[in-house]
C-alpha cells in the first residue's frame, strides 16, 4: 500500500518544560485494519496534562512513551475502512488514536459517535473523557452536599469548568482558579461560576489564600485538585473539618521538577500537610478515569441532556494541523490555552 | 473542705522535645461536687502521643493547654463523693481527669466501667480510646480484605498492636515497624504479626523499605499511618494501586519541628507523596477518635470478647506515682515505652 500517514513521535524526554525538540514528526506507511480491525481518519485529537507524565521515564499509572514511539492520546474520526461487522466507512469514532492522522484499532476499543447529537469533538472533551473526569471525581469523591463550597483549579479547562457547572447544578457555591483575568471573566459570566480568583495576579501562596478566603466565607468543603502547586498550599489549610480533595492531577508540578528523580528544595511541606490532612479530618482520594468506564453511561445520560440544553457550556481551543500539536500542548503546559484544546486533524 | 489534691500544669511551651521544665507538679485544694457532679480518685491515667500536639500553641483539633494549665487526658479511678443518682462512693468510673490524683466531673461524662469484666486499666488502652482508635480506622477507612497486606507503625503501641491484630482475625497478613528487636519479636510471638521491622536498625527510609519489600512480597493495601517520619517515607511508594490509609497520628513529627511555625528543611516530600496519591489511587483518610464515639458500644461488643478469651492480647508500661508522669511522657514520645503507657496515681 503506497498511502502515507503522519503521526508525531518523542524524539528525546523533556527536563522541565518540554520544547519542539521532545518532538518529531514523521510520515509513515498507512496500516491496513486486520481481522475484527478499523482504519480511521483522524478528525479532532486531544491534548490533555496528564501526557506530560508520560513523557518521563517515571513510574505513572501507565507505561512510559518510549523514545520514537508514537505520542498517546484520544482522538476522533471517520472511519475509512473496516473489517468489523460493527463499522462502516464514514461512521464518526472515538479510540486512542494518539498524535496522527490515521490509526487502526481494534473494533471493540472504538467507541461509535452520533454527530447528530453533538459536535464530534465535544467527545474529547466536555462529553469525554475531561468532562467524565470532572464527573466522577466530583460526585464519587467529592460526595457533595447543597450548601457547601467547593474550589477547582484551572476553572476554564475542561475538568474544572465541568466540575465548577457540576457544583452549580447541585446547590454547592462554586469557587474558580485560573490563570489570566480573561479566564476569571469566563468562569463567572460564561460557566456560572460565583467567583474565580486569578492565580497570576497574587504574589504567593499566602496572597492567593487571602483572596480565596474572601470568596470563601465559610471555608472549603470540597478541594477538586487538577493543579496542585500554589493552589494546594492556599488551600489545604483552608478545608473544612470533614472536607474531600477529589486528585487526579498536578499540572502545577508536570514541568517544575518536583516530581523528577531529583530532591527539591525546600521546604519540606508533606508533615504540614499530613496534620491537615488528619486535624481537618480530610479525605484526599487519588482516582484515574480510566479505571471507572463502567461509570460513563451514567456520566452521559445525566451530562448529555445538559450539555444539550445549554445549561452546561463548554468552550474549546483548536489548532489547526498534526504538525502543530507540540506548540498547542507546550502553550497549554503553560497555560496559554483558554478552553478544551485540541487539534484539528484533517 | 481543708483536704488537697495534686495536679500537674504546662509550666512552659517545649521546643522539640519536652523535658521536666515544661511540666510542674502543684498541690491545690481539693474539689467539691456539684450538683449533678462526681468526685473521683483517681488510680490510673493514660499517657498519649496526641497530648504532645496540645502542648503546643498550634491550630489543632482541640484547644492548646494553657500555660499553668492542668494537662488534660483520660483516667480512671474510684468514685469517693457523688451528688449524682448515676454513681455512688465505691463504683470504677472512666472520663477526662487529665494529669491528677483527684477529680470532679459531670456524671454524664463519665464511663461507668465494671471491674468484674476486665482489669479497670484496659478501659485506657485496649478497650478504651486507643484500642478504639485502631478499630474505627482500620474497619472504617482502612476498608480490609482478606488476603491484603497491612503495615502498622508503633506496632507495640495500644493502637498499633491493636490494628495488627484485628488484621489477623480478619485474615490479612500483618507487618509491624518498631523501634527495637524486643518490641519486634513480642509483636510476632505475642500479638501474631507475620513480621515486624526494627525501624532502628534502618540506616534510611530506603533501608526501612528494603526491608519491608521482603516481608511485603504482594505489596501494602493498607498503612495505618500513626507514626509518619520515615516509616511513612518507607511505606509511601509501596503502597498498591486501591490502597487505603487510614491518618490518626504522626508521633515521628510531634517533636520534630516538622510541625512548628517555621520551616522545615527539605527535600519537599509533598509532590511526590501527592503523585503516589494519585497514580497509586490511594486514599488517605485523617480521623480523630472523639468524632466517632457514637461507634463505642459496636467496638466493645466486638472486642470485648476477643479480649476476655485471650484472641486479642495487651501489654502495659506501668509508671508509679503522678509526679513521674512527665518522666514516662518523655520516655514514651522517645519509644522507650513498651506497650500502652500508664501512671498508676494511687
């Protein structure tokens, strides 16, 4: 078969902030779909923090890329050909496709989506697995009670914005953390959250935790923790006796060094955290989505009509073309993104 | 009323560890009951790890002890005068005395204990508070399977013999850290642990894992954290994916600095202990006994009989004498303890 497809490999492991040099793109023969397979045209991919992790050659709750392996990651797209009874060609799916135009999987590792219902990248997004994310953290570990308030960090991307609509939706007060006035904005006019302090504005961790405290009134009850960082030490001593730290990730600490072989420096604030763990009565539960998809049809039933209805809204960051993925997921490292980013494939 | 009493005050705040200078012995006036009330003398107090914590002038989950304040914690004693229908001179009766050879307290807030069923000391240990303490947290957030893996600090501690063996009777297996060979070999000969590791013999928390890995072949489900220091540091990365660790105490810290207004020197262990959080799915769940007293009568129930038939064996580190009980607090946050520690006061 003489048809080529493009597809972006790790070139070397980042030390820090990853930069265009982490990354290579290649053209390289189309695969063809064996037995009970799928050829797919990708159409939207996703670039979601956790792929920082597994860039480095650290133990993560999955392997690590090998160098000039293919970068992971969901994508979505038309199927072009197909030796499975369940798929046809031009039907719209969902699988880890990772950074390329084409891939093939296998049958059962794709999941079919109707374009009718909602755009296609909503599946990568506030309908998959960001928004599934939010979701469950939210309601499985997090156990929210109308009343109380939960703070979120990254309020714009696509797991905070769902968690923050989410604790809306329940009666909870809803507090945001995101980088940039414009986010803030957002969060509070667009997502409905009821305040969204701005982590570039305050000079440290102190400072955030004064202006948290003013939107806080009667402290935290829920901590839906995605950053870590700055925000962690703002708000842990901020959590109520009996308050819930939903974790799934620490974007804040990806590129920084703090979780590398090496030791940072000081100082030492794990034995701080740990009494507030234990005098606040915290319950700080660690979870990967991916171990709870016997979840996401209840996910769906309930978020699909509010996403639907408009009364949950969503807002997307798209880059145009595979070749450049490294800039959008570097910028989004950073922060730069505003929204669920993805890459618009073909 | 010209009869006295003795009692012994927070002479000073310590720093780091406290020495004889910090506590005062006084003689005062002895008190009388009030309507409702019951005077008692007292003929064993409890020493405890958590008193360290109110020495201290910090946010905790109850109230400093004041300077010239008397140190407050659990005793048991004869009842010698009542103004109460409930309790009359002669009956055995446990509550909060704190540091002294006679107290008055509301009726409603003693524990009438009956000689009979058990010796009146276990009311302080086995089947008091600490003894307590290991049941809720290992049965409640500790969440055991049969055939998972536990690992206890202060394994010859009330709490941490206690933890261990209710892990046996639920078939787990059950790995102890101490301090010292003595304390190693009781908690495999006489409390049944299928191992105990000598913290004192590891040069390192690296050295206290290795040793660890060999007698948790299948890994650690569970960690019943009341120690932190490095057996935390040891166990942390050890711990499998679903692993529970029920937060109660961290006695390694109280005397550290670790805890105090400045800062600790680093490495910051906070990242990476957040990343094992989450990559491993852990939940850490910190819990204070006096939450869940509403439990008490369930626990005894359970553990009363497995007590009185000798399936749950105790051990005690007797001071005599109130006025060495600073001395035995001393020795007991060193480790120089052996088994739950107690003053008998008269």
């Amino acid at each position: 078969m003489s048809e080529q497809m493009q597809r972006i490999v790790l070139a070397k492991r980042p030390e820090g902030q990853p930069g265009p040099e982490n990354f290579r793109l290649e053209t390289v023969a189309m695969p063809s779909p064996g037995e009970g397979e799928v050829l797919l045209k990708v159409l939207y991919m996703s670039l979601d923090p956790y792929m920082r992790g597994r860039m480095d050659d650290a133990k993560s709750y999955s392997t690590p890329v090998g160098i000039d392996e293919q970068m992971g990651g969901g994508a979505v797209g038309e199927v072009i050909d197909s030796r499975s009874p369940h798929f046809k060609p031009g039907d719209i799916a969902m699988g880890m496709f990772g950074w390329a135009s084409h891939g093939v999987v296998k049958a059962n590792e794709l999941r079919k989506i109707d374009p009718e219902v909602a755009p296609i990248s909503t599946s990568l997004g506030v309908l998959g697995m960001p928004g599934f994310t939010g979701w469950y953290g939210f309601n499985m570990i997090g156990q929210p009670k109308a009343g109380e308030t939960l703070v979120v960090g990254a309020a714009t991307g696509p797991v905070g914005s769902m968690v923050g609509q989410l604790a809306k939706q329940k009666g909870l007060r809803a507090v945001g953390v995101a980088g940039g006035a414009d986010k803030c904005a957002f969060a509070v006019e667009e997502l409905g959250f009821d305040a969204c302090i701005d982590h570039r504005a305050a000079s440290d961790a102190k400072d955030l935790r004064k202006a948290l405290s003013e939107v806080c009134p009667d402290g935290i009850d829920i901590y839906f923790e995605n950053v870590a960082g700055i925000t962690l030490d703002a708000v842990l001593p901020m959590m109520n006796v009996g308050g819930r730290i939903p974790l799934c990730g620490m974007i804040a600490w990806y590129n920084s060094g703090a979780l590398g072989a090496g030791q940072t420096a000081g100082p030492d604030r794990l034995p701080k955290a740990w009494r507030t763990i234990l005098v606040n009565r915290l319950t700080v539960g660690g979870f990967i989505i991916s171990d709870h998809f016997d979840r996401f049809g209840d996910f769906l039933a309930e978020v699909g009509p509010l996403v639907n209805s408009g009364k949950i809204v969503y807002r997307e960051d798209v880059t145009e073309g595979l070749e450049n993925a490294p800039d959008a997921f570097i910028r989004m490292l950073g922060g730069k993104n505003f929204g669920k980013t993805l890459v618009k494939v073909a």
